[in-house]
C-alpha cells in the first residue's frame, strides 16, 4: 500500500522509542509476575457478576457450555498475541502490533478501539465490585442509599460512590509503580483463588441435580427486527434465537467472553518485562488454561445449587449459597470478590493507560501524555487523566449498559492481530520470533472467524455504539493525528513508505 495512511512503522524503532529515557518504562515483571496478572484481570467479572446475567437470560446451566466456547475463541488469539508480545516487546498490545504490520490508520482504529474497550471494562468491573460491597455490607444489616449505591434496577438517579471510588484509589497504586501494582496483585490474586476454589468444593455440596434440567433451556426466539437488543445475526437473517437454546449457548458466550480479556492486557505490560520473549508467551498461555478451567467448574457449580431462573444478577456466587442457607459462605464470598475484583480493576485500567502513552508516545494523541514520572518511571499523566474520566463514568453508567460494548471491542482487537500475524510473517520473515503461532496462515483465519462469530451474536444496539464511537475516532484522526504522527516527520517508517500528509512532500 502506498498511501500515508497505510505508513508502517518499523518493529526495530518500536524499540528503540522504548530506550528514550524521557519515555521509558521501568522493566520490572517476571513471568510469574504476568501470569499473576493474567489470573488477576481474567478471575474477576465473569465468575463473580456475569454468571449470574447469562444464566438467567440466555443460556441456563449450559453457560458452562458458553464459557468453554469463548475459552477455546480466545485460545486461537492468544496463540496469535503470544508471537506479538514476544517479537515486539513495546507497550501497546494490539495497537503496537497493527503499527508495524497494517499501517498507521488500522492502527489508530484498533487504538481507539482499546482505550473504549479498556475504559469501560474497568467500569464494569468497577460497578460489580460495588455490588459485592453492598451485599456485604447487607449481610451486616446496613444498606447503601438508592442515590449512592448500585444503579441496576434501581428507581432514582444516582452514583455509585463505591465504584468511583475504587477507580481513583487504584489509579493512585498505578502511579506509584509496577512493582507495587504486581504486589498487591499477587497478594489479592491468592484470596481470589481461594474463594474460587471454596465456591468448586464447598458449593458441590449442595448442588441438586434437577436443577440441570433441561441443561440447555428451549429456544425463545425474538422475532428478526423487532428489537435491537436481538443478537445482529438474528436481525440479519431471521433464524438465530435471542434467548436459551443451542443459539443461546452462543449469545452467552459473546457475554461471558468479556471475562477472558485479561491475556491480551497481558501483552500492554510487555515493554515492562524483564525478558518478554521467554515470559510473555508464557504469561499469556498459562493464565489463559487456568482460568478457564476454573470457569467451567464454577458456573457448573453455581447454576446446580440454584435454579439459573433464580440467579441473581449483581452478586450470584454469594446470593446463590444464601438461598441454599449458607449465609456465611456467602459472605465470604462477597468478601472474595469485592477484593479479587480490584486486581481486575486495577489491571484493566493499565492496560489502558499503556495503550494511551504507547499512541501518545507516537504523536497519534498528544505527546504531552508520553513522558513518564521521573521517579516512578510510570505513565502518570495519562494514568490521572484516565483514571478521573473513568471513575465518573463508573458512578454514572449500568452494568448492563457496558459490558456488551467492552466485548465487541475485545472481538475487533482479536481479528486485527490474527490479521497482523499473517501479514507480518510475509513482510518480515527476517524477524527474530521466540514464540511462532502454529499452523499459520490456517489458524489466525479460523480466528478471524471464530471472533467475527461472537460478534455477530451480539446485539445490533451494541454494533450501532460501537459504530458511533469508531466514526469519532475517524474525525480525531484526520484532524489531528495524521498530521502529528511521528511518521509524518519521518520518524521509524518502513523503508518505502511515503511520509507525510497526501499531497505535500514528506519530511526531509
């Protein structure tokens, strides 16, 4: 492609952007550091908050079916992501990668298309860490105001204080550092795990086996235009059910899919690992494998202890040993989950600032959000600014309203990278790569379509916002990012490509 549009930047000066010392990350995670970090993003809203929402509306006990479809979508991305984070060690994950592979305008697209993904999934998970709190603090015979609590259900206009809270006090930790960020982590991912481990064991129990029947509810259809909370596929074609059935095993997994993004904010924290190209890999697969089997067993679990027309939306796990009996398990795990859940938090909020500076640091948003902290060697402005916006958007925003967003975004970086794989073997086979995606180009296009699959089982509500978002996106970047890339000026383009804006000649 000859257009400056389609202006590649070089893998070589992705790197060395990353030894500036004005614009340089500490190095600083082990892959034991990345795995911790992958189980701490991935254990989080799925298990604990969205279980409850599939169940009920789409696919009953079979969500256990859901979670094994979106773990096996997400397998064929991570085999993709594995080959980026460890050949292009640079901040920015799928933005990064689509640079050097598709040119400048994908890349800006899928950048944008991260900082919406990134920034509402921090919301979400937010809001359903506010649901635990509440349940807690319910247990002890104290309940938030309508006005200052949770807004799924609710009557009268208010913020949820707890969700904007726990936003600012983790972009705080963030400021301060990775290493800190990584210990703390590792000290809530242990409590997670436990209380994940205490819902397999001690909630098998109590489960009762009809409540398995039927194990994948009949279909519910909704008729093909008639609401544009339908899935897209229904509304396009006519025959694929909204609700329940084997349709609806797929309509739950583009939900539950939401909770398996944690290995691609994996590859954000690559320019911070000490030694990315064994690590990286590793990090990714590995917290990719364990999560989802802890998946399958707890949704298998949950929805055999409680009817899924009985599940709760805000906190299921804790709510479904409550109407077993069993307040104190319950209470546990509330107490788990509000606490797993801030690592989530936490880590989908630096995923988004990484993706921020690694664009900034490109001149595609200001530069003035590229600098790091002289001290902490973290990306402080972008994290403060990030961190306010989102925290207003958590005490404002549904659960309900944002999840679906977050997933199609997620779908659209999966395709992007699967792209860029087989792209980037053909322009740079000369390119030192520790980990290969197998199977290439055979497995990045079943990729391709397994994600665009999931998509098309979203609803068409979801594609209209999404819509509207990426057209913002277009109109930022044809007034101010084309003209103020670094490959406008010439910097770290691959050889042959033009520079500058249309028409005018490139720098010299």
């Amino acid at each position: 492609m000859t257009s400056p549009l389609f202006r590649t930047k070089k893998v070589e000066q992705s790197i060395r952007d990353t030894e500036e010392p004005e614009h340089a990350l500490k190095k600083s995670l082990s892959a034991l550091d990345l795995t911790v970090f992958g189980v701490g993003v991935i254990i989080g809203t799925g298990i604990f908050v969205l279980t409850g929402t599939v169940a009920k509306d789409n696919a009953g006990p079979a969500t256990a079916l859901a979670f094994v479809v979106a773990g096996v979508v997400c397998a064929l991305a991570a085999l993709c992501y594995a080959e980026f984070a460890s050949t292009v060690p640079v901040a920015g994950s799928a933005y990064t990668f689509s640079y050097a592979s598709l040119g400048e305008l994908p890349a800006w697209i899928i950048g944008w298309d991260l900082v919406l993904e990134f920034a509402l999934g921090t919301a979400v998970v937010a809001v359903g860490w506010s649901g635990y709190i509440q349940s807690l603090l319910s247990n002890a015979g104290w309940e938030m105001p309508a006005a200052l609590g949770s807004r799924e259900g609710a009557d009268v206009f208010g913020f949820d204080v707890l969700a904007a809270a726990l936003v600012l006090a983790l972009t705080g930790i963030l400021v301060l550092g990775m290493k800190l960020s990584a210990r703390v982590t590792s000290v809530v991912v242990a409590i997670k795990v436990i209380v994940v481990l205490v819902v397999i064991v001690a909630g098998a129990f109590f489960i009762t086996a009809d409540n398995y029947d039927p194990f994948i509810p009949d279909a519910k259809p909704v008729p093909a235009g008639e609401s544009l909370n339908a899935p897209l596929i229904q509304l396009m074609f006519g025959w694929a059910p909204a609700n329940f059935g084997v349709m609806g095993v797929f309509t739950a997994a583009s939900v539950v899919f939401f909770a398996f993004i944690g290995f691609d904010i994996v590859a954000t924290a690559a320019e911070e690992t000490r030694n990315p190209q064994r690590d990286m890999p590793r990090g990714i697969l590995g917290s990719l494998f364990i999560c989802t089997v802890l998946y399958v067993l707890v949704s298998l679990v949950v929805t055999g202890m409680q009817h899924y027309s009985e599940l709760s939306v805000d906190a299921p796990l804790a709510d479904a040993f409550k109407a077993t009996g069993h307040p104190w398990f319950a209470g546990f795990i509330s107490f788990g989950a509000a606490v797993g859940l801030t690592t989530v938090c936490m880590i989908l909020l630096l995923g988004q600032t990484r993706v921020f500076f690694a664009m900034s640091r490109d001149g595609l948003l200001p530069r003035f959000f590229s600098r790091v902290h002289p001290r902490f060697r973290t990306p402080h402005r972008p994290t403060i600014l990030l961190g306010v916006l989102i925290a207003v958007l958590a005490g404002f925003t549904p659960l309900n309203e944002l999840a679906a967003l977050v997933n199609i975004g997620t779908l659209f970086a999966f395709v992007i990278v699967a792209i860029s794989v087989v792209i980037l073997r053909r322009s740079r086979p000369d390119l030192p790569r520790s980990f290969r995606t197998p199977w290439v180009p055979v497995l990045p296009i079943v990729s391709v379509a397994a994600s665009l699959w999931l998509m098309l089982n979203l609803p068409a509500e979801t594609w209209i916002r999404f819509g509207i978002w990426m057209a913002i996106g277009f109109v930022v970047y044809f007034l101010y990012s084309r003209t103020h890339s670094r490959l406008a000026r010439g910097e770290g383009a691959e050889p042959g490509t033009p520079l500058g804006p249309p028409g005018g000649p490139g720098p010299r």
